[in-house]
C-alpha cells in the first residue's frame, strides 16, 4: 500500500557563506487564512542564523548551533516575506522544508 502525503512538501540543501543568503520567498497564496511554514535545519559543524534580510552572524535572527541537529519553524502569514540564512564561517548547508 503506497502512502499518501497529506500535505505538499518540497525541500532543498541550500549552501550558505559569511554573506546572508535567500532561502526562500513566500509565495503569493500565501496569507493568514493559508500560511506556509518554513523548517530551516542545522546539522553541520557551523553555527547558522537565520532571520530577514539584515540577519549577520549572531545577530538579528535566530542561531542554530553547530552539530546539534538544530532546527526552527518559520510560520509565513503573508506574500512575499523573504528568509535569509548566514554561516559562522565556511560554507555549510541548510536543510530547508517548505511544508
């Protein structure tokens, strides 16, 4: 018996640097009656922020530590609202779930 997704999902690697970077863009179906939500994950060896497009290392956001398979959930209520993530250093991926 196949299983069957109650809910679309998409998700991606998306690689950071020590400049902030999108990842993602909610989309214009997007509003208080119909929110997305955004589940941003570190599981690399490198602290990562994630907040809005002034997010910097540690500041303006929210930090995922390193290693500790850290995650956030960013509830999306209106169009357009850009997520941005940035590394301590290096260049490590984000898991990112759009569900």
């Amino acid at each position: 018996m196949a299983a069957t997704l109650i809910a679309p999902f998409s998700g991606d690697q998306v690689a950071l640097s020590t400049s902030a970077v999108l990842l993602y863009t909610s989309t214009t179906a997007c509003s208080a009656q119909s929110q997305e939500q955004l589940i941003v994950q570190n599981n690399s060896a490198i602290v990562i922020t994630v907040g809005s497009s002034d997010v910097t290392d540690g500041v303006n956001g929210v930090v995922l530590p390193a290693s500790a398979n850290a995650s956030v959930t960013i509830p999306l209520r209106f169009p357009g609202v850009e997520v941005y993530a940035i590394a301590a250093s290096g260049t490590p991926d984000a898991n990112v779930v759009r569900a």
